[in-house]
C-alpha cells in the first residue's frame, strides 16, 4: 500500500507539471501565432493602402501604433508580396509580381482561386497569407510571404516541447528522488496505526479469551442462562473482529505475500462451494454457477479464498428470501472474473462502493443480527488489490454484483 502511495504521489506531480508545462506551451505558442499573423495583416493593410505597393522607409517614420508592422528601412527590401487586382466581373485586370520570386503566373491563378473560393478578408494560402482590399474600384488581393515567420513558428513549437520535455524529466527524477521523504510523515502514520491495531489486538485477544471461556462454562453449567449466552456469542464476535482487523492490517502491508504460488483459482472456488451452498439451501436459496475449468493465477491460495468467501457470506446473508444466487468464473483479457450476484432490498441512495468501508451496513438494522464483523468486504478488497487485482460493487437492476478481477 505504502508503495502504491508512493506511485499514486510521484504520478499526480509528474502530470501536474505536465499539464503547466502544456498550458505554458501552448501559450506562448499561441501568443507568437497570434502576433505574427498581426504583423502580417499590418503589413498587408499598408501595402493595401498604397495601392499594392510597398512605401520607402522615410514615408512610414514616427512612432509604431498598435497593431502597425515592425518597419525598418530594410522592410521594402526584405518584404516578398506579389498583388492582384480584379474588376467587377471576377478577373484579372492586374498582377504585380515584381518584390516575389518564386511565384508565377499559374501560381497566382490558384492562389487566387482559392483565396476567393475561402470567402474572408483575411486568411493563409499555403505560407502566403491574403487580404482582400475593397476600398477602391476595383477588388484589390494582397498575397504576403509568411514562410520565414512560419518556420520560426513550428521551430519555436519543437523546441518548446524539447524544452517541456527535459523539464518533465527532471522534475520526474527530483519527485521520484525525494517523494519518499514527501511522503514520510504519512508513512510514519500509517505504520504507527497498524502498529497500534496489531499490538492492541494482541492485548485484547488474552481478556476476551478468558471471557469467552468464563462464559461456556457458565453455558455448561446453566444452558437456560441467556446472559451467558449473550456474553458468549458477542465474546466470540469480537475475537473474529480482532482477528480480522489484524489481518486487514496485514494486507494493507507493502509485501503481504513473500512467497506467491501458482495455483487453480476454479479448484479454489470449487473448494468453498459446498460449505456456502448448504448455508444458502437452509436459507431458502439456489446457487447458479458457471465456473470455468482450468483458470490458474500466482498468489496466495487461502488469501483469495477468503477473499471469495467474504462475497459468498455476503450474498447469502443479505439476498432476498428464496431468489437464487449466481457465482460466475470466467477469463477476459488476460483477468479472472468472479461475480458473485443476488437479488438484494438495499435502500434506493445507497452507493454500493461504500459496502467495502470498514463496519459500513447499508442497512443499520441489520448490524446485530446478521453476525458479522463488519470488516469483511473490507478484507475481501485488501487481499485483492495485494495480489494486484480490483473488487467492485454495481447495482444491475434489482441485483447486486460483486466483480472480483485477478491478473493470470
């Protein structure tokens, strides 16, 4: 438990600085996009402006406004446009090509063609962002070379994630390195409660003993006394409660089980059957089961047969007088299931994980008279998720399931 706490502790770091990392990421990457295509659009606008032409450095002096291009007196010169002017009907009146290389006429065709066809004002054709101008006579479509903004861009992105990427890493080391002093108080409290359950059950095994023998013997001498009854019946009761919160206590333990074996789990369930199949018959209840042969698993053989047998108890102390009772063994993707169900009257608000809490009843009333210790469901689940495997509740209409999975 205390390593699977260590695991849960070092996860929940490393994704949360995976996710700041993202957002951060993502950030500044969007904050750069956004800012270039601004430039861009600018820059598009001026040209726009002058008629599809590019102005000298000294017409474009004094202080940059918002939203204004970055102009130096290189600009003119290191600005690759190409314009295209179009009259009323839809076609070519005009091209100017003269500050771009690299594209030609039937580029410009296509260019167009399909900065028309998107229907904006603004937008990217391949690295060529458009704006189409229509303040004159005729429509005016302004084409920028962005290719030089756009590998910076997806640059930047790369090297963002490189970045993000070692950060995550080193952060993942540190928190590995120091989690287990993160998490040492916690550590130190944990094994002070078990320490203290295993030495306090030790210290109350010997009086409850000398109790439960004091009161057979007065059920020897007097079986018509009900007190000694009474005493003798809780007495025993409590000696199982010891016991099982000292084995609870066990299982919630780092390695619980040292030595693991392979052995048959159908062989196991089999096993227990009978005994359970007599106690549901005397209580008016039929077993259904379908238990697949040859189903084997590592682990600890008595271990998960009391964690079946809790189940098993369960479903025949509390399923509804003469409805039947079905346990299921079966595999699927490499797991054991075993289900264990039965018609049940549970109150309509409860949540059946709660039935795994220690001493939790979802019926109060039944606390005394069902004889149990409270702990059991508990038991069940420690031992399960000890040998690496879940247990789970579900209502299914008016049954209640219970789904053991076990690694194979």
């Amino acid at each position: 438990m205390l390593k699977k706490l260590r695991w849960r502790f070092i996860g929940v770091a490393t994704v949360s600085v995976a996710l700041v990392l993202l957002l951060l990421i993502v950030g500044i990457n969007l904050f750069f996009r956004i800012q270039n295509n601004r430039n861009a659009d600018g820059m598009l606008r001026l040209i726009a402006r002058h008629e599809g032409t590019i102005p000298s450095y000294s017409e474009e002096m004094g202080p940059r406004q918002f939203g204004q291009p970055t102009f130096t007196p290189e600009t003119p010169f290191d600005t690759r446009f190409f314009t295209v002017w179009l009259n009323d009907s839809g076609e070519i009146v005009q091209t100017q090509m003269e500050h771009i290389h690299a594209v030609t006429g039937e580029n410009v065709a296509e260019y167009l063609s399909r900065a028309v066809s998107s229907g904006r004002a603004y937008g990217y054709v391949e690295q060529y962002r458009f704006y189409r101008c229509e303040e004159y006579d005729q429509t005016l479509y302004v084409f920028l070379d962005c290719f030089r903004n756009q590998s910076m861009t997806r640059n930047l992105l790369w090297i963002s994630f490189a970045l993000a990427f070692a950060v995550l890493a080193g952060a993942s080391i540190l928190v590995f390195l120091f989690s287990k002093r993160a998490i040492a108080p916690m550590v130190k409290s944990m094994e002070r409660q078990q320490r203290f359950i295993t030495d306090a059950s030790h210290e109350i095994k010997t009086p409850v003993t000398v109790i439960g023998s004091y009161a057979s013997l007065m059920v020897m001498e007097d079986p018509e006394n009900e007190w000694a009854g009474a005493i003798e019946k809780e007495t025993g009761r409590l000696s199982t409660m010891v016991n099982d919160l000292v084995r609870l206590s066990r299982w919630d333990e780092e390695r619980p089980f040292v030595d693991k074996e392979r052995f048959s789990l159908s062989e196991a369930v089999w096993d227990l059957l009978p005994t359970y199949q007599k106690l549901a018959e005397s209580n008016g209840h039929v077993m259904e089961l379908k238990i697949q042969d040859e189903v084997c698993m590592n682990g600890d053989e008595g271990a998960i047969q009391n964690a079946v047998s809790a189940l098993l108890e369960n479903a025949v102390k509390y399923a509804v007088p003469d409805s039947a009772i079905t346990v299921e063994l079966d595999t699927k993707r490499k797991s054991a299931w075993i289900r264990v169900s039965n018609l049940c009257d549970l109150p309509a608000d409860t949540d059946p994980e709660r039935l795994f809490d220690r001493f939790y009843r979802a019926d109060p009333s039944r606390s005394r008279g069902s004889g149990g210790s409270g702990v059991g469901l508990s038991l069940s689940r420690a031992i399960v998720e000890a040998h690496g495997g879940t247990v789970h509740a579900r209502i299914d209409g008016e049954r209640i399931v219970f789904e053991i999975v076990l690694p194979i």
